[in-house]
C-alpha cells in the first residue's frame, strides 16, 4: 500500500487530512497516484454536491480600485488600464436581463471602489432581488456596517479572498494592509450571515508547499462554502510582471484538496484557471469543482476588467453549458445556496466545524 492509498483510505474512514498530509499529497508527481486522487476528489464530490453544474452570472461593474496588490491588473498604479464605471442603472438592467436568461446567482464584482457607496449598491441589491435570484458580493474590504446593510436588503453571499495565509507574503502582496484585517472581514461577514466565500492564490512568490497547505487548512477553519482556488498569472502592469504562472497541474492539485478539506463548499474552476490553460474550466470539473462563472460584463467595458491578460476572451455561458453536457453533468437549475448554511449536514461524513 502506497502512502497516498494509506492517507486516502484513513480519510474515507472519517479522518481530516493534516498539515503534513497534504504536503506529501501536493508533493504527488506518479500519475497512477494522480489518477488515484482524482478518482476519491470526484467521489467525494458527488457525495456532498452531486454531479451539476452551478453557472454563476458575473458582472464586473468598476475597475476602479484604491488598492496596490502586487498581482492585479486593477491596482491603482497601473496608469495604462482605461477606467470605467457601470451606472446603478446599467447594474439593475444587466442584472435583469441575466435573470430572465436563467441566471440563478448574479455576482456583483469591483474594484474597491469608494464611489460606490454602501447605499448605491444597496439600492442595486433591493432591485435585482427582486427577480428572485441570488445575490453574491465582492467589493472587497468594507466597514462592517456596509456588510450588515447589504445583508439587510437580501445580499446572500459575499466573496473575500484572502489569498495567502502567510502574513509575511500577504504583507508584501498588499502593501498597506494585512492579513489580519482581511480575516477580521470575514469574521464579520459570518456574523452577520452571509454564505462566505474566499481562496488562495496558487504560484505566488516564495510560496512554498507547506504555505499552500496552510492556505487549505485556513479553508476548513473560516468554514467556507465558497472558495476560489485559481493560478497566479502575471500582468505587465504590476510589480509581479515577470514571475511567471504556475503549472496547470499544482493548481489542480489544491483544487483537489480542497475538495477533500471542505467537501460542502461550492468551488469553481475559476476564469483564471481557463486563461491559464486551453482545457482549463474542463479540467477544474474534473479536479473537484462544480462551478463555472460566466461574465456578463457588457461588452464596452469587459476588455478593461483586466485582473490578468486575456480574463475578456473567458467562455461565454452557452460554451460552459456545452462542456457541462460533454462531461455528462447537467446544469444546476437551483441558486446553489452553501449547504450549511441549508443545514444539509446530515451527510455520509459529518462537517466538522
């Protein structure tokens, strides 16, 4: 019995996987090893989210932003991006239209962008819930009473990634601000109710196997039932323009492994990991995820949204439909809310938290 068989059999018997487990299971190069992971990722998956596909509707309505991450195309400092602003107006109206696509989540993503107020936008979330659909949030960080009013007026989820659980590396990446504020946020946020979302960023810096394990254990512990596990891809308007990007298959392999630590929570194979490679979204399904997001960004403005280079060429929504059919998973026609927040514990293994 290989050691990976060994730490893989312990779990399916109820044991969590430790810190120095995933380290050998990120370390896993045989691809009968690889095969065998993938194989108990998908078993697991089923178990706990079946087999659909949720397709998110995201639509990128400023790429403002105050802020000067190292990685992020949005930075402030980055003098060659052409900024732009959706009207609330513009918001509500796309949003509709996505709705009456068929769009059960709408997600509303920005720069942090101090033009739109706590107010603005909660005059944007009473509209669009007012289709019915599920409002998810990624604005970034707010005082907490920005989230409690969002919540208020019927906000559901909200999306916070802290990107490396490393407080050092997180220092470097985000001059001016620290770790420990990015997780008094999401603090708040589960206080006050929302399905909370966060992730890493795999392929940064001096980011060594024992920090991603930790970036996963951080996971389990904020009790996530959302994470967003993508590539580092460097953008040549930030001071990280010639690290170059990950290999496709680490980046799966901690796509993988969270599936394992946090079996309840959504997890898309992220825009990111499609720019990163061809088969990307295809293969994040197959490692773990059960979530696609498509941009409903108008077009005028979805080429300036640029996180990282080529984000505008991601797949449209009926492509993601096709691939789902391809794989023989059909499309999820429900929100896709978090399963414990659905108090659907009362699965074959127990969530522990």
């Amino acid at each position: 019995m290989t050691l990976i068989t060994e730490m893989l059999d312990s779990y399916a018997t109820g044991s969590e996987l430790k810190r120095e487990h995933l380290i050998a299971l990120l370390g896993v190069e045989s691809t009968e090893e690889l095969l065998r992971i993938q194989e108990k990722v998908n078993e697991v998956r089923r178990e706990w989210v079946g087999d659909a596909v949720h397709i998110r509707g995201i639509i990128e309505f400023s790429n403002y932003c105050t802020r000067s991450c190292a990685y992020c195309g949005l930075n402030r400092h980055n003098r060659s991006l052409k900024r732009y602003r959706m009207t609330p107006e513009d918001i509500v109206t796309t949003a509709l239209k996505a709705s009456k696509m068929g769009f059960r989540t709408i997600v509303l993503q920005s720069g942090e962008d101090p033009f739109f107020t706590a107010e603005i936008l909660a005059d944007v979330i009473r509209e669009i819930k007012k289709t019915g659909t599920a409002v998810t949030l990624s604005v970034g960080e707010r005082p907490a009473r920005d989230y409690q009013l969002w919540r208020e007026v019927g906000a559901d989820r909200y999306l916070l990634k802290f990107e490396t659980s490393n407080p050092a590396l997180y220092a470097r990446l985000h001059p001016g601000s620290s770790l420990k504020n990015r997780l008094r946020c999401l603090q708040d946020l589960h206080e006050l109710g929302y399905q909370v979302g966060s992730g890493n960023i795999v392929g940064l810096p001096r980011q060594e196997a024992g920090i991603l394990a930790d970036d996963l254990l951080l996971m389990r512990e904020l009790k996530l039932e959302m994470a967003g596990i993508g590539p580092f891809l460097p953008h040549p308007g930030t001071t990280l323009a010639r690290h170059p990007a990950p290999d496709v298959s680490m980046c799966l392999k901690v796509l993988a492994l969270a599936r394992l630590v946090i079996p309840w929570a959504h997890l898309p194979a992220t825009t990111a990991l499609g720019c990163l490679n061809p088969d990307g979204f295809k293969l994040g399904l197959e490692w773990g995820a059960n979530v696609l997001m498509a941009s409903l960004t108008p077009a005028v403005y979805r080429q300036y949204y640029e996180i990282y280079p080529q984000k505008a060429q991601s797949d449209k929504a009926v492509q993601m439909k096709l691939l789902a059919s391809q794989l023989r998973r059909d499309v999820a026609a429900d929100p896709g809310h978090g399963l414990l927040t659905l108090n659907l514990n009362n699965r074959n293994r127990e969530v522990k938290t």
